[in-house]
C-alpha cells in the first residue's frame, strides 16, 4: 500500500472519529501531520486524493473543507437484521462468534504488525477498563469496555475495510459480549481465564507476533463458545430436571 492511500485511510478515520460534518474545516496542515506522524508532501497527496473524489474542497486562504461524508456501511444494513435473529433464535449468537473468529483473527495479526505506539496504549486502556470495572462488579461497563478492547485492536489493524466491519458490527459485538459475560463470568475461575486471554492477544500485538495474536484472539473465543455452550446445556438439564419433579 502506498503512503499516501494509508494516509487517506487515517484521514478518514479522523473524519469519522471526530464526528466531522459537511462543511468543517480540517486542522492546520502541520497538526494534522503531527497526528498522523507523516510528511507535508505526503499528505498533500492524500489530500488531493480526497478531493478529487469530492469527499473534501480546498479553498485558497481558507483550509481543506468536508464536502462530503465518507461512505460506509450503516448499522441498520448489518447489524439490526442480525440483532433480530438473535431475539428470535439465541442460537444465532454461535454464528456472531464464528464470524468474530473470521473477522478478529485477521485484525489482530495485522494489528501486530502495525500498532502504534497511540494504539497499544489504548488496546492496554480498554483492559485495564475491564478490569476495573469487573472489580466493581459492574458487569455492564465491563462488557463494554470488553468490547472496546476488541474494536481498538481491530483500530490497530489501520485496514479501513476491517476497521468499518467491525464499528458498524459494535453494537451487536457488544450484545454478544454481555451474553457471554452473563453466563462465563459467574465464576471467579473463568473471569481469571478470560484476564489471562486478554492479557494474552494484548501481549502478542505488543510483542508484534502476529502468528501468536491470531492464536490468542482466536483460542480466547472459542472459549467464549465453549463455556456458554456448557452452560447452556447445564441449565437444561436443570429445567428437564425440575419438569420432572413437579409431575
């Protein structure tokens, strides 16, 4: 990938993370080289790219304006059709993590190859934020934080491409994730194992070892559907138990 197409992509990120609208003005041309860590030439060229697409206009004495909004795939496309088959049939939520394997498992090894240094503090926040927050035992703030860590991975990857899969799958990541946090965090043991695997695909990102990041993302959802999967059928062999005990 050229220089200035990566530059176009993070320039699109930045739109879209400072909730740009049509008709602001981007920052100076030196703060913007600043945040992005590139030459002036180089982002001039990524520049040129935007506005010859019409997503930006430069105007002479004035600055490089939004004319338009990056596209990108809506919530409602993906992620409410998905959401409504989950309501319906629970067993749904066993695709969303076969697709998460798919989707992280390509995120975290790219991840580990072009993290900044910006991106493995905000990978390492987001864990600290979960454990944080299930010492208080607020289960909802953990998930989303559980969430986030995975989404700032996928940020690391600077692939637009999978970077957009996974925001406009946020909302349903995070619902899947307070699923299977309501059934494998109930024991001391399996939150320590969960830690340990976040810990795990944290530490291959930071070691750049993207073999071992795929391995680790990977390993730690399939025990995600392991653990819900023995739950799920512990708590019908109750139910089957107690039908049995009220004839």
């Amino acid at each position: 990938m050229k220089v200035s197409d990566k530059i176009v992509q993070n320039l699109k990120l930045l739109i879209e993370d400072n909730n740009m609208q049509v008709g602001d003005r981007l920052p100076a041309e030196r703060k913007l080289c600043e945040q992005l860590e590139v030459s002036r030439s180089s982002l001039r060229e990524a520049i040129q790219q935007l506005t010859s697409t019409g997503m930006l206009v430069s105007k002479v004495g004035a600055g490089t304006f939004l004319q338009q909004l990056p596209s990108h795939w809506s919530q409602h496309q993906i992620v409410e059709p998905l959401s409504g088959l989950i309501d319906e049939d629970p067993a749904y939520r066993f695709d969303v993590q076969e697709a998460r394997m798919v989707l992280e498992g390509g995120t975290a090894w790219y991840a580990a190859q072009r993290a900044t240094p910006q991106d493995l503090e905000n990978i390492r926040q987001c864990y600290d934020q979960i454990t944080y927050f299930q010492a208080l035992g607020d289960d909802h703030q953990a998930a989303i934080a559980d969430a986030k860590f995975h989404l700032a991975i996928a940020e690391a990857s600077h692939n637009l491409v999978l970077i957009q899969m996974m925001r406009s799958l946020f909302d349903l990541l995070q619902y899947n994730v307070v699923l299977g946090r309501r059934k494998v965090y109930t024991e001391a043991k399996r939150y320590d194992q969960l830690r340990d695997q976040h810990f795990q695909v944290m530490d291959a990102i930071e070691r750049q070892d993207a073999d071992a990041a795929r391995v680790a993302v990977c390993g730690h959802i399939e025990f995600v559907v392991q653990q819900v999967r023995m739950i799920d059928e512990e708590e019908a062999r109750r139910q089957r138990a107690s039908r049995l005990n009220r004839i």
